[in-house]
C-alpha cells in the first residue's frame, strides 16, 4: 500500500509548510513509536491519518480559538498525540503528560530529535494536572462525559478531547459543549468536543 502524507482542506494553511517536520514525526512513530510500544503496529497511512491528521484538527481548533502563547497541557499523551502536531503547528508551549516513565523518556528523546523548543514530557499523574484551571486536550484517554465531572467548578478552563459520533449530555448552566465533525482522509470521519466551563 503506498503512503500518502495528504492533507485534508481544513489542514492545508495550518500545516503545508510544516510538512516535513509531521513526516519525520511519523517515521520516528512508525519505527520508534511500534518499537518501544507507544503505539501498536499499524500501517503507514493508518500512522498518518489517525494520529497526525487527527491531531491537527486539534490545533484548527485552537487557531480558531485565538489561542496563542499559552500553556495546553496533552493529558495521556503516550507517543504525543495530539500535543507533537499541536506543538509544530502552533506557538503554545505544550505539556505532554504521561503516568508512564518510560513513554516520558521517549518524548523527550524525540524532543531533542525534531528540535522542539515548544514541547514539554512530563511524568505526572493526570488526574493532578487537571485539579487547576487551563487549558486541556486528549485523544483516546478519557470519554467526554469524564472530562466533564473532572471540570466541575474549573472556571477558565476548555477541553478539547476526542469523541464519539453520538453528542453527550451535559449541565448547560455549567458548560458549553461544541461538537466538531471532520475528515481525517477520503472516508473516515472523526469526532471532538470543545468544553468550556462557564
Ligand atoms: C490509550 S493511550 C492514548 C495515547 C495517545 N493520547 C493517543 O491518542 O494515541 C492512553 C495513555 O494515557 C496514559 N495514562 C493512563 N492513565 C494516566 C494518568 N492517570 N495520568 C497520565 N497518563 C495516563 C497511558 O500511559 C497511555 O500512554
């Protein structure tokens, strides 16, 4: 099967120019990232749509926020998805966090190896991070209905979090829940909720 590092139109202006840099993201994944077991093995293409076009659509959401210069902190980041295209993409300063020591010190190799100023791999239980106020993504760790009673009463907060098709109920005294589709290629279409605590 060949590769294609294709962009979808909504991805086009964010990260054309940051092309190079999102493929060697991706070799270190596929060969790094399956090695050392931060991802399971999967194709090139699957590599590249659902982990970095997937991650992207992050940042669109932070672009679009007016996001900049700010701290965003990517709660179980794993093999740093979404915060390694987030970082490339944007100037926020980027807070991977991971439970794991071992995931830890893979990002921060590969920290050195993209020569990233705008990364930083922090071993740290997430469920501490999230006790302050900020600003909050994940992809595939915890459902939006989680994400929700552990922003209960964080005023200034927004959690950017990866979904499923169906809408969650929410208290909408508490939060505003936005719920974003998107292509990550041809077919597959994918799923975030942007929530804000009012
Ligand atoms: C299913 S993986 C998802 C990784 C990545 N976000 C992705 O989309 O591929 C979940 C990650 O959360 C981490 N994790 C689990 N519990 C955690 C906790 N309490 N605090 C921080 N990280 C945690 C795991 O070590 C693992 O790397």
């Amino acid at each position: 099967m060949n590769f294609e590092p294709q962009l979808p139109n909504w991805g086009y202006e964010l990260a054309q120019k940051k092309l190079d840099i999102l493929i060697k993201y991706h070799s270190w994944l596929k060969e790094t990232g399956i090695k050392t077991g931060l991802i399971s093995q999967k194709n090139d293409q699957f590599i590249w749509d659902e982990f970095i076009v997937h991650s992207l659509y992050f940042s669109i959401v932070f672009q679009e926020l007016e996001i900049k210069n700010k701290t965003i902190f990517d709660l179980g980041t794993g093999g740093g998805i979404p915060g390694i295209p987030l970082a490339i993409t944007s100037n926020n300063l980027i807070s991977l966090i991971d439970i794991k020591e071992s995931r830890i010190n893979e990002l921060i190799r590969l920290k050195n190896i993209l020569n990233l100023d705008n990364i930083k791999p922090t071993l740290e239980d997430a469920n501490k991070t999230i006790v302050k106020e900020g600003l909050f993504v994940s992809r595939c760790y915890i459902s939006t209905e989680n994400a929700l009673n552990l922003l209960k009463n964080k005023e200034n907060s927004t959690y950017v979090v990866s979904s499923a098709d169906k809408e969650t109920e929410y208290d909408s005294e508490k939060f505003h829940v936005k719920h974003l589709n998107f292509y990550i290629n041809k077919e597959d279409l994918r799923h975030i909720d942007v929530i804000t605590v009012k």
